[in-house]
C-alpha cells in the first residue's frame, strides 16, 4: 500500500512584506504548509488565493495578550511545527543632532526586534516539541558585528536576540529542538528604503530568501552573508578607531 508523506509545516513571522514574505514563496514553492504571521495580511493576499498550503493568521508580536490566542490558531491547522523562522523586526534610528531626541525610539525597536521573539518562542515552543526533528530560527542583523552611527537600538536590540538564541540552544537540547541564528546584511526591504546611507552589497529580498533557505536546510548555529559584508564587519570590529574616523559624522567646529 502507497503511503504519502505529509508536508512538513513552518511558521514565519513578519511574513508580509520584505524577507519574510520571500521566504513563505521561497518554502511554498518548495512543498511546505506556510503559517505565515504579520500585523496584516500586506502583500500576502496575492498568494492565498493561489497557494492552498498557505494560511495566514494576524499576530502582532509586541502584544503579549495575543499569544494564546494565536497558539491556539496555530494548533488548529497542524500538530506540530517543523519549523519557526522568527522574521519580524523593525528599524529606527536615534537622531541626536535635534535638540530632543526620540530617546523613547529604543524601546519601540526592543519591544519588536527582541520581546517580539520572545513573544513568538512562547507561542511557537509548545508545537515545536511535537515535531520529529524541529527547529526553531532566529533572525538577528549582520549589524551586531561592528557599530554604525545611529544605530544603537537597533544594533542592541539584535545583539540581544543573537545571545538569547545562543542560551536558549543550550537550554533546548533536552527537547531534541535545534536553534539558528540568521545574520543577514543589507537587503532591499520596504525598511531599508527608508535609509539615507551608503549600504555595501545590498541584496534583494529574493537573494536573501535563497541564501537563508539553503543555510536553514544544514541548521548552523549561526549563519552571516554576504561574505564580503562580514570581512568588512571583521575589519571594524578589529580596528575600531580606524572604523570610527571612517564612519562617524564629522566633529562640528
């Protein structure tokens, strides 16, 4: 007798636009069950209408009083989860050349970038220990390997993510559960529009998609691309005053 082999299910937060949604074409069009989660559906209306293996259930990840809830719709489509990608993050940064800085801008960026995981750990944990062989992605920012202007929060806010993800694979081993951590550069996203700098080898969101598709596949503990973007990163952090005369605004005279 035949027996079909069920899909394997992930769940990806910040799935409406940018890498998240790269992410739940690049996993539809490779034969999984895509959970996808964002504030709102976005750009992800085109697809459910043509995907059936695609749902989308509304999860906003600084709200903590939505967990169970959307636990509860998770758990409704499947019984476990294979995978969780951790996508959802926000960018802000501090501007203190105006008189009164948006000092209050750092707890916006935490509040998405590192509770929003959390958040998600808490809602997602409970049906990644009912997979055979699950695991659980972090996505952090290339940024935590050497400073740039302006973005203390930011940069904090992923550093914190990417110790977090390392503690927590300790923590996890007894549940057989992996954990990765993704470091990516600079990809073309509806926030990284907004940037006024020079950002070196940008890459679109596809790229970035297939880039961290293959990785997840080996399940690295952590994983940066592009190459060149993490060179250069090495070369800040190991030359920092050298960095700094290169990157920080001009003394004012």
């Amino acid at each position: 007798m035949s027996h079909t082999k069920s899909k394997q299910v992930v769940w990806i937060t910040g799935a409406s636009s940018g890498i998240g949604l790269a992410l739940t074409k690049r996993y539809l069009d490779n034969g999984w069950k895509v959970l996808a989660s964002a504030r709102s559906e976005g750009e992800l209306s085109p697809l459910l209408s043509l995907y059936d293996d695609l749902t989308f259930i509304a999860f906003d990840v600084t709200n903590e009083s939505q967990i169970s809830l959307v636990r509860e719709q998770l758990s409704e489509h499947t019984e476990h989860l294979d995978c969780a990608i951790l996508n959802a993050g926000s960018c802000e940064y501090l501007d203190l050349s105006v008189e009164q800085p948006d000092w209050d801008m750092s707890k916006r960026v935490m509040m998405v970038n590192f509770f929003g995981m959390i958040h998600s750990i808490d809602t997602c944990l409970p049906l990644l220990k009912k997979a055979s062989r699950p695991h659980l992605v972090g996505v952090g920012s290339q940024a935590v390997n050497a400073a740039f202007p302006k973005a203390e929060a930011y940069g904090a806010s992923k550093a914190a993510v990417r110790y977090f993800l390392a503690s927590l694979r300790m923590d996890l081993v007894p549940f057989g559960i992996d954990v990765s951590c993704l470091l990516p550069g600079f990809v073309d996203t509806p926030l990284t529009k907004k940037n006024d700098f020079s950002m070196p080898f940008i890459m679109s969101s596809e790229d970035a998609a297939q880039c961290m598709f293959k990785a997840i596949q080996r399940r690295p503990y952590e994983y940066a691309f592009p190459k060149p973007l993490s060179t250069m990163l090495w070369f800040g952090r190991h030359f920092p005053k050298v960095w700094q005369s290169l990157l920080a605004p001009k003394k004012e005279i």
